[in-house]
C-alpha cells in the first residue's frame, strides 16, 4: 500500500511540473494522464494528503486560465475526480479562488462558472427523507460558508460579509450573469434539502430582484425563472404563503412597468410548473392578476393607446404571450383549482385567437378565405419546439414581418384553447352544455382560412382534432367491428362467448366459422344521436371539411399531415359520417399521395422534405384504409376507384414504412370492393381487383424488397382470395388469377422467412372456401403436408399459426372433402406429437382437427399410438375449451363405433388416477355414443358405486353416471335418488361429485329432477350446499332449460334467497340466482334491485354477488333489459354501509366497467365519486389490536381500498377520456405508499398514463419521485421474517421497474433543467440501486 502511495505522488509530481511546459499539446496530454490517474484507486491517499492537495488544486487552476480551450476543457475534467477526494480544508478555499476567477477580466467567465458547477455536481448530496451523511454535510458546509454568501453578496446569510458584490447582482458593464444563475440551480438541485430557512429566503429575494428588474435580459430571466422554480421546492409553508404575499404585493405596486408584470406572470407559470401541489391552492387569488392581463378591458385600452400614439406596442404582445402561457400552464398542471376560472380563460383566448393588430376586425371577418390566399407568400415556416417552458422569452427567427410579433399571441391563445378541451371538454358542470362545441370550435375553424401564420394553424388544427377525438372518450365505447357484420374481420377474433355446454354449444364447432350465408350480411351505420357530443361533432362536420379544402392549396407539408389527422379522426369517431364529403376531400388525398407535389407550401431543406413527404404519405394512406373501413361501399365506389392509382402507386416507393402502410390500405380497400360488402350482380369490379392482385402478387414476387413489406402483401394476399371465395369468385378475380395467387402462397410457405405470413394467409382461404373452384385438392394436399411439416419447429408462432390453418382446413367441410386417404393419415402422424398437457393453446385445435378427419377414416386413425396419447391427455384436469374438444372427439369416436379400444384403455390405464369429473365425463360419454357394443353397460357403474368402498372410485363412476344422464336425458332410466343417496358418503369429494352429478343428469331431465332438488332445499338443513352445486350445473344451460324450469322459477327464487341466509352457501347461492335472473331477465333484474335495499346485509351481499355474475352475460336482449336500470343498481350497492358488500359492491362495478362498457361509460361521473372516495384511507377503520404484549394497527378497510383501486385501474383501462387527470394522479401518489398490492396497481396506471397522458405524466415526474424515493428508502428491520423482506424486495423491483419505464418515456426529462427532484432521483438510484436496475434490464 506504502509502495502503491509513494509510485502515485511520484506520478503526480512528474505532471503537475508538465503543466508550466511552454507547449500546449504537452500540458493537454498531462491533464489527460492526470485525469487517468484521479480515476485509479489508489490516488485515495489523497484525502490524507493536504499538501499534494493544494498542489494539485493549484496547478488545475492555472490550467483553468490557460488560453488553449481544449486545456481548459481538460482541466475540467480533471476536477470531477478530484473533489471528491480532497478536505474541506482544501475544497473552501478551491471554491473561494473560482468566485474570484468569475470576476477575471482576462479568461472567458464561463471557464470558473462550469468549474463551479462540476464540483457541485460532484459533492456527495443528501438524500432526503435521510439523515444528511458526513460526507454530503461536509460538502454542505463548504458551500454554505463560502458559495452562497458569494452568490448573493453582502446581504447574504453569513455572519461574515462578503468582499465581493456577489455573483448575482447586477454588473454595471457585464448585466446580470446567467452562468452565476446555473451555478444557484445546481446548488439546490443537489443541497436543497440541507438549505436552511434564512439561506432560502436570501436566495428567492435575490433571484426575484433579478426577475423584477426590467434591465434583466432574456437568458436571465428565463435561467432565473429556474431558479424560482427550484428553490420554492424546498420552501415549508410558511415560507410559500409569505413568498405569495410579496408577489401580490410586487403586482399591486403603482411602479409596476409592463415588463415586470410579465416577468411576474411568468413566476406564476413556473411555480405552477414546478409544485402544482403546493402552489394550487394559491391560484385563488393569483390567476386573476394573469387572467387580467388578457381581460377585454385591457385590450381596450391598448387600442385606444395605440390610437393615441399611433403605433402598436410590441411590449404589449410579450406580455400577452406570456400571461397565455402561464395560462396554459394553470390549466393543464392545476386544472381543478382553475375550475372557477374556466369561463374568462376561454373567453381570453377567444379574444386572443383572433388578435391582429395590423388587420382591423372587420376586415378579418369579411376576407373569408381569401386571406390566406393573400398572405401565402408571407408564409413561413414553423420553428422547431423545444419543448422550452419559457419559449415565451426566445426571439424567434424565420417569420416574414419581424415587426408584427401578434402571431405567437394567437398562437398561445390556441394553445389555451387546447389546453382547456384536453382536460375540461366533459366537464359540462362547469362549461355549459355547449361552450365548446358552440364557442371554441367554430373559433378554431376560422383560423384555418383567415389565419396568416402557419403555425397558429397548426394549433388551431391540433384544437379541432383534440375535440373530435375527445367526443368519442366521452361517449359510449363502441367496437368498429361490431359496427360492421363482417364476417371475415370477426370470425376467429370477436365470437361472443358461448355459456352453454349443451350439445349445439358443445359440439357443433362448425356454427363457429361462418360461410356463405355470413357474406351476405349487411353493413350497419349507426345513426348519429340527436344531442350529445356525437352530435354536436356532426354539426361541425360539414364546417371541418370546408376549411379543411380552403386551406389544403397553400397549405405546408406539416398542416397538411396535421389536416388529414384530423380527417382520419373524424372518420373513426363518426362510422360512416364523412360519406356526404368524400367528394370534397378526394383532390386533398389524392394530392398527398403523389410524393412529387409535397414539397410546395413550404421552403424546407431536402432532406426533411423526403422524411416529411413520406409522413404525411403515411398517414394519408392510414386515413384512406381508415375511411374504407368505417363507410358503406356504396358510398365509397367511386372515392375509392379514383384513388386506386395513387395508392398502387405508393405500394411500390422506396420507403418500407410507406409500402407497408399502402398495402394496408390496399387490405382495407379490397374488403370494401369485396363480399359481402358489396354484390358482384350490383357493380363491375373485376378491373379493380385485378389491378390490386397484380400489385400484391409483384410485391410478393420482388425478393429486393423489404421483408416486412412481402409478409405484409402476403397477408392482404389471403384476405383478397378469401374475400372472393363463391360462385361470384371469378367476377371480381379472374380463376387464372386465383391459381396464381394459390401457387404462390404454396411457395411462400416453403421459404423460411414468409412461412409465417403464407400459414396465416391459408387460414384466411381455407375459412371462406365454399367449392372447388376456390382450391384444388393438389392445393388442398401441398399445403398440409407443409403446414403438418412445420408442427415440427421450436417456433412456437409458426406452430401455432400452422396449426389454425389446419384446422380451418379440416372445419371447412368443402375443403375436408379434397382430403385422400393418404393425406389424412400422414396428417395424422403429424398431430400425434401433440396430443400431450404440456401447451393447451396447441392442444385444443389438434383435438378439433382429429374430431373432423376421424369420421369415414375411424379404422385407419384410431390405433394404440392415439389411445395412448388421448389416455394420457385424460389425466390432466382439463376445463374449459380444452375439455370441450376433447369431449368432441371422444364423442366422433364412440359415433363411429371405434371406442372399444378407447374405453379398454379409459377402465384398464386411466380408471381413478386421472381426474375423475374429467375420465368420467369422457366415458359417460363414449358410453352414450357408441352404444351396447362398447362393451361396457350404465349398469356396471350403478354397481360400482353401490359397492365400491374407494373413494375415488365412487366418484369416478358419478361422474359417468352424471354424464349418462346429461347426455341421454328424459331417456335416461336414472332416478335423483341414486346421486342423493351419495350425499351422506363420509368422503367430502364423493358428495360433491354426487352434486355435480345430479345437476348433470337433471340439466337435461328438469321435469323430473328439478321438483326433487327443490324439495330437498326446502326440508332439508344439511344439504342444502350439496343441492345448490346441483342448481348451479343446471343454471349452467339457460337457453335449453328455460321452458322446462320456468314454472319453478319463483319457487325457485324464494329458495335461493332463504338458502343462501347461510354464510357457507352465499357464494354458490349467489351464483345460482344470478344464474336463475338470465334465464328471464325482464323479471328477475328488477327484483334484484327491489332487494338492494333489503334490511338484511346477508341477503344485499348475495344480491350484489348475483348480479355480477349476470354481468358476463353479452346478449343483445340482456342488455337492452339492463340499459336503464345498471346505473341505479350501482349507485345503491356503492351506498352499501356495510363493509363486505361495499367491497363486492366494487368488484361488481369494476366487471361492469370491462364487460358492459357501452352501458357505463356515459354515466361513469355518477359512480366514479364513490370509487375515488373509497381509495382514501378511512382512519376510523384503523383499529389497535392487541398481541400479547404488543400492539398492532390493523386497517380494516384495506381490501375495500384495494378494491377500490382496482375499479379506479379499469376506468384509466377503458375511459381515460372521462376522468380528471389531477385527481386521478393525486390518488395514484397516495397509492404508491400503500400497501404492495395498492402499489402495483398504482404503478400499472402510471404505465397506462405513459401512453394516454404523456404531457400530464411527464408534468408530474417530480410529484413521483418522492413516493418513490420513500418506498425504496424503506428497510426492513433487522429481525424481519423472510416473507418481508421479500416484500420489501417487490416493493423496491416494482418502484424501480416503473421509474425505468419514465425515464424510456421522457429521456429529455433529466436535462431539460425542469425536474429537479426527478433528476435527482434518478441519479440516486443510479447509484444506490445500480444491481437492482441491471437485473430487470436483462429481463
């Protein structure tokens, strides 16, 4: 250690003599070395080594004032290593020798301001929450004895004056200086917490006399604004409540000149920024003094000076500027404080979005259109946005009339506009009905013609388009796809689910893939309603399209995009609204395709006209597939044939984002030219569809083009030759074609990197062949081979994919039908592997596909490698579409008089070591369908329950005698007795099977079994859970046990409800009338309401339970019953007092929101309240319990919480667009240090937010870096069991999962200079957690 110590000063003395060397590559090269050096370990001595310290500190200041920058630049860095290893004997005086550098007359200031800054930065910091470390307090005390005295002069807090005038105060020569400003930044960023009281104070008077003198310059101003900002961070509120004193005080003074105000309007935008928790409250009585910097009266007066002087003041337009500013900031970062202010802010920028000094009034409302024609040569371009807070302070270059600056006025007026429809439009308590639709919109729209200035455009545009996009968040959810019976788009993605298990829902898969009948079926426009925001969207309608047309000649390549933004929104909010404007809009479309005009409009370099020319291409193209999808194809025909060409046209550009895209378009086009949107006998189309299939067919063909670009015309490939399947086929794709089409696709399945895409595009012929002149049976024949090839990959998709080929193969019985002999049993082979538990997503579409081949081909297929393999799979507890299938199967077996073998194997291997309901049902069921020559008999099992002592044997044969029943029904010679009997068995397995069991066999014999259940229900007291499991099998087929238990029902009901009294059978209760209340809605739905109100808590809760599971019920007919009376019956069970029905009360409203979203969404603000008040900790439901001789705080009202959260999770889920963002994210930071489970739900919200609300999140960065810091801050003691510390662990893995996810989000975050506190963070848990982090990177 002594040798490794003596060799480093050496190395360092050797240096320091090299930094007096007359040549300046010598000296860089030293401070290089020297920096090397720092960075090695053993230059630690230097913490005990004062004098090589002060040698070292003096050389590096020498180096500062060299006059080779690149030295300069060198000794910089050189300093960052240092500091952390030198006393605070050395480090105050190192810090005092800058100060006096900054002063030097002969190097470049800035030179010791960075140094400054480097050594701050590089100090240990506290971290807060945390008792100070010594190290991070010994950096403290250097820069509080001797920094911030220098920072704010002779009136600092030292008890020592300073000898210099201070950092920050105003230069007769120089000015105020904005590098001293960073250097106060960096200082609060990284000691703000240790700041004390009187330092903070000393240091927010001293940069607000920078920010109140008029003198100040821009860069000041905005770098002290920074400062404010920072600073007011750590201000207790005391310290707030007097600084907000003084600002009212600063705007009352009778000296205040226009620009102090401004300056001061701008502190207000800062500080609402920067704290908006804290600093909301104030609002109150601070907006008034912005609001009336943009007040009627004031303008009024500026006119009348300015007619007085007879010139306009641009002064005046600054201050407007900024006071709409710092408007936009008060409304989206405190939009529920500014609530009582909503009605004169949108009435200032009303009056700003029009503000034109230059133009008189009247002139502006007569010119129409004709302005901009006017002023198009004056257009210019819009400055690039960096996102800067003060932006207001910059001069901005590039406009034309660099005397009329009115047009950044207009242009945050609308930026006030926006602000206000992004966070208020649904708040009609507030706003009126119709202020926005009926005021702000018709103000946008007359900015896109009578505007000058393309940017304010762009913000009007961005305005009208955050409307429309916001009238359908706040409407009902609808589903494209539903909008549209289009078989094609839903087959395999939107079937509704199926809740019955009766034979038709069982077996008949085939009535899951629809055919010719589904091609037909026609197109459904919803009508628009008559009031409401989808109305008052198709008012405007008409309006958004004229303007849109008058501004599209001149219009720059960004307006335009933002245009045909703003078209594609309104063609997926109004489904099928633009059909009336499509001839108006086609010369806009068709104009944006043709990449050789798009550079008109707008003088750009080259460069970014090719990468502007190719996004507005884009998105052009997206509107045109979007358009084709929402809109009848009669009204789309001639919209769509003239823009055939520009779309084809775009399929082959070199961009692979725009040929994709294209193709996209031409998928979404050939749907609409194609059955059963349109009939062959109706229109000619073939011509279109030919040009379409030459351009994907020479895509696809073309081996030079991008891969994702062939996959994609694959794809369109199937769904074309899918979409012309039938008899019309050859009218719309001649059968040259098609054989082409099929050849190809052969081929693409044979190469490796299209196989993919080629399965996929098989699937979609196979689904909607209807003959052999769609495929052939050598088609038929190649693709399964290679398809049945494939099973064979690791690739888990292409197996998959492979796999639903297959099997819409074998559904579709006209493409079975080309199966030989020979290809059916080679496909076999293919499926045999597959036949195991290990991955059910494969397993249930073999099952399905054997299920179709094994009839006429039973003797070939059904051999021992099969049995095996299907004895084996019955072993597993299969539920759900997997036990569907294979129960399908066993049955094409038994029907095929081949399951003697099977059940040979079911008895001999299987018998009771697989699950018994699931071996049961199999061989109840293959005792039903093959018949007496099975060679087993009911009676056989009847026998064996009667004398078998095993357990697992009595169920087993349950089970089949249960499936018997079901299977046979009013046939079936069983009476209720047999399984009732079983209901006294010591084995609790044995009576739940026997329950089971019944309810099986009298799912299918009501009339005989349904009288005894009730009767056992209504005597007896032991049974009474035993016969309820039975209701709930029998419940389980509504639509086949209507008839027969509708003369029970109301018997039935009393039942129920008298049965479910007890606790034990509240849950299987409940299920049973929810059950019972679908088989006749119209009846049963209000009597659960009538029983909401009921005295009892018992019966509310069962009530509750029923009714949500009623809720996955998606009948038309259910849900027409429930439209009126959902929200009432919600309202009520969340008014509940009882706290278990209050958390199912939740639960309740949580599935409604997922599974009845069209019903609730419009009415959510009547429940939402609740919801948000429930996720608030309840103090009277913390109790103290005692332990022995400990106490212990146990929250009673935890679940409900965690309830609560979960619905608040599926609301931000499904309505982001109705909710307050500021009260959604104050909820969100209160969960964050709550319990894990809370925890994680609030973190799966900021996630979502990420994505809905990036502006508000990214706002609120530093809000959440404190609930952050806390949990991770938290250890576990040190006698924790190992179930906290592995709490403690999730809570860490969690917290910093999400802030990885932030910091992806907003990298810009960290060096925008306005999150202080994330910044800081960040850099802790860089440093802190740094293990943690790159584990969940390389997961």
């Amino acid at each position: 250690m002594a040798y490794e110590k003596h060799t480093a000063q050496q190395s360092l003395n050797a240096l320091l003599s090299k930094l007096s060397d007359p040549d300046p590559d010598i000296r860089y090269m030293s401070l290089n070395d020297l920096l090397t050096t720092l960075e090695q370990p053993n230059s630690a001595f230097l913490s005990q080594d004062t004098q090589s310290c002060s040698r070292l500190v003096e050389g590096l200041l020498k180096a500062l004032e060299d006059q080779h920058g690149e030295v300069q630049n060198q000794a910089l860095k050189c300093l960052k290593p240092l500091v952390v290893r030198l006393p605070l004997e050395i480090l105050s005086p190192l810090i005092d020798k800058l100060i006096s550098m900054t002063n030097s007359e002969t190097i470049d200031t800035s030179v010791p301001n960075t140094a400054l800054r480097i050594i701050l930065a590089a100090l240990p910091r506290p971290d807060p929450g945390a008792p100070p470390t010594r190290e991070s307090q010994a950096g403290y005390l250097a820069v509080s004895k001797v920094l911030i005295p220098e920072l704010v002069g002779e009136a600092g807090p030292s008890k020592q004056p300073s000898k210099r005038k201070g950092m920050l105060r105003n230069d007769p020569q120089r000015g105020y200086s904005s590098e001293a400003l960073d250097v106060l930044i960096e200082v609060v960023k990284n000691f703000g917490p240790m700041l004390n009281e009187s330092e903070l104070a000393f240091l927010e008077s001293t940069v607000m006399g920078i920010v109140e003198n008029d003198n100040a310059g821009t860069v000041v101003i905005k770098r002290a604004l920074t400062a404010v900002s920072a600073l007011l961070a750590y201000f207790a509120d005391g310290q707030l409540s007097k600084f907000v004193s003084n600002l009212i005080e600063s705007f009352r003074s009778p000296h205040l000149t226009s620009t102090r105000r401004r300056h001061l309007i701008a502190t207000i935008g800062a500080l609402a920024r920067s704290i908006p928790a804290k600093f909301g409250s104030y609002l109150k009585t601070l907006a008034p003094f912005v609001l009336s910097a943009v007040s009627e009266q004031e303008l009024d007066e500026m006119d009348d000076d300015a007619s007085d002087l007879g010139e306009h003041d641009p002064v005046m337009d600054e201050l407007r500027e900024t006071a709409l500013v710092t408007l936009e900031t008060l409304l989206g970062s405190c939009n529920t404080e500014m609530q009582p202010y909503l009605g004169d802010s949108i009435n200032a920028a009303l009056r700003y979005l029009k503000y034109d000094p230059n133009v008189a009034e009247v002139e502006d409302e007569e010119m129409g259109g004709t302005q901009d024609e006017e002023s198009d040569d004056d257009g210019t371009e819009e400055p690039d946005d960096d996102n800067d807070d003060f932006d207001d302070f910059e001069e901005e270059e590039g406009y034309s009339d660099i005397d009329d600056m009115s047009w950044k006025v207009r242009r945050c007026a609308a930026k006030v506009l926006y602000t206000i429809i992004a966070t208020q439009v649904n708040d009609t308590k507030v706003l009126g009905e119709d202020s926005i639709y009926e005021q702000v919109a018709p103000a946008l729209l007359a900015r896109f013609t009578k505007e000058r200035e393309e940017s304010v455009k762009l913000e009007a545009v961005a305005g009208i388009t955050c409307l429309v996009k916001k009238s359908t968040e706040i409407s009902a959810a609808v589903d494209p796809d539903v909008l549209f019976s289009d078989a094609f788009g839903r087959s395999r993605t939107s079937r509704k689910r199926r809740r019955q298990d009766s034979d038709a829902g069982l077996f008949d898969l085939e009535s899951e893939v629809a055919y010719s009948h589904a091609m037909c079926s026609p197109i459904s426009i919803p009508s628009t309603p008559k009031t409401g925001p989808q109305a008052d969207i198709a008012k405007l309608t008409p309006s958004i399209i004229q303007n849109i047309v008058k501004l599209w000649k001149r219009a720059s390549i960004p307006l335009k995009q933002a245009a045909i933004a703003l078209l594609k929104s309104l063609a997926l909010v109004r489904f099928g609204g633009l059909a009336d404007f499509l001839q108006q809009i086609e010369d806009p479309i068709a104009d944006s395709l043709k990449t050789s005009t798009l550079s008109g409009g707008l003088s750009v370099s080259a460069g970014t006209t090719s990468v502007s020319a190719s996004s507005l291409q884009i998105e052009t193209l997206s509107l045109v597939a979007t358009i084709s999808k929402t809109h009848a194809s009669n009204a789309l025909l001639p919209f769509l044939i003239a823009l055939i060409p520009g779309v084809a046209s775009s399929v082959n550009d070199k961009n692979f984002k725009v040929a994709s895209e294209a193709l996209g378009a031409v998928e979404e086009i050939a749907k609409a030219l194609t059955p059963p949107r349109v009939s062959a006998s109706e229109h000619d189309l073939g011509s279109q569809l030919e040009k379409l299939f030459d351009i994907i067919v020479d895509k696809i063909a073309d081996n030079s083009c991008d891969l994702e670009v062939r996959q994609r015309a694959i794809h369109v490939l199937g769904v074309l030759l899918g979409r012309t399947s039938g008899g019309q086929g050859t009218k719309f794709i001649s059968y040259a074609q098609r054989e082409t089409g099929l050849s190809l696709l052969v081929d693409r399945l044979r190469n490796e990197t299209t196989r993919l895409a080629a399965a996929r595009a098989i699937d979609d012929i196979a689904l909607f062949a209807n003959g052999p002149e769609d495929v052939t049976a050598p088609w038929v024949h190649d693709v399964t081979l290679e398809l049945g090839t494939q099973l064979r990959k690791s690739d888990r998709a292409l197996r998959g994919s492979c796999l639903d080929a297959l099997k819409s193969l074998a559904i579709n019985p006209h493409t079975r039908a080309l199966y030989d002999q020979k290809t059916i049993q080679v496909l076999a082979g293919f499926l045999q592997p597959l036949l195991n538990t290990e991955d059910l997503h494969l397993l249930t579409p073999t099952l399905v596909i054997l299920g179709k081949l094994i009839p006429g081909n039973a003797q070939e297929l059904i051999n021992n490698n099969i049995v095996t393999a299907l004895c084996s799979v019955v072993q597993a507890p299969l539920v759900g579409t997997v036990l569907k299938a294979y129960l399908l199967l066993i049955r094409v077996i038994g029907e095929q008089g081949a399951g003697a073998l099977l059940m040979k194997a079911f008895l001999r291997d299987v018998g009771v070591n697989g699950d018994p309901a699931v071996v049961g049902r199999a061989i109840g069921t293959l005792l039903v369908y093959e018949g007496p020559k099975i060679g087993v008999k009911m009676q056989d099992f009847l026998t064996e329950l009667q004398t078998a002592q095993d357990a697992q044997r009595k169920c087993l044969a349950l089970a089949v005698l249960g499936e018997v029943g079901l299977r046979m029904g009013s046939a079936c010679p069983l009476e209720p007795q047999v399984f009732i009997s079983s209901f006294n068995s010591k084995s609790d397995k044995v009576r739940l099977s026997a329950a089971v069991a019944l309810g099986n066999s009298g799912a299918s014999n009501i009339k005989l079994y349904l009288p005894v259940i009730l009767e056992g229900l209504e005597k007896s007291t032991s049974s009474k859970y035993l016969l309820l499991h039975s209701l709930k099998e029998i419940l389980q087929y509504p639509e086949s046990v209507r008839p027969d238990v509708a003369p029970f029902a109301t018997r039935l009901w009393q039942r129920l409800l008298s049965a479910s009294d007890d606790e034990d059978n509240r849950a299987v209760g409940a299920e049973c009338i929810g059950r019972l209340a679908l088989i006749d809605p119209t009846s049963y739905i209000p009597l659960l309401q009538e029983y909401l109100s009921n005295e009892n808590p018992a019966v509310r809760g069962t009530v509750i339970s029923a009714f949500r599971y009623t809720l996955a019920d998606s009948s038309d007919s259910y849900n027409d019953v429930l439209r009126p009376l959902i929200i009432p019956v919600l309202v009520t069970m969340l008014n509940d007092t009882d706290l278990g029905n209050h958390r199912l009360a939740l639960t309740t409203v949580n599935s409604a929101i997922h599974n009845k979203t069209s019903l609730v969404i419009p009415h959510l603000n009547k429940i939402l309240p609740a919801v948000i008040n429930d996720t608030r900790i309840n103090p009277a439901l913390v109790r103290e319990v005692q332990m022995g001789p400990f106490r212990h705080k146990v929250d009673v009202g935890l679940e409900v919480r965690k309830s609560a959260y979960e619905t608040l999770y599926a609301c931000v889920d499904v309505a982001f667009g109705t909710l307050n963002i500021t009260e959604i994210f104050d909820r969100i930071l209160a969960g964050i240090e709550d319990e894990q489970d809370i925890r994680t739900l609030s973190n799966l919200m900021i996630s979502k937010l990420i994505t809905f609300a990036p502006d508000e999140t990214r706002a609120r960065l530093d809000a959440l870096s404190e609930p952050f810091r806390t949990v991770l801050s938290t250890k576990p003691k040190e006698n924790a069991v190992k179930q906290e510390l592995e709490k403690a662990q999730d809570a860490s893995l969690g917290v910093l999962k999400i802030s990885r996810e932030l910091q992806k989000a907003f990298p810009g975050a960290e060096t925008s200079g306005e999150h202080h506190a994330w910044k800081a963070y960040v850099e802790w848990i860089g440093k802190d957690f740094a293990v943690l982090i790159r584990s969940l990177a390389k997961d």
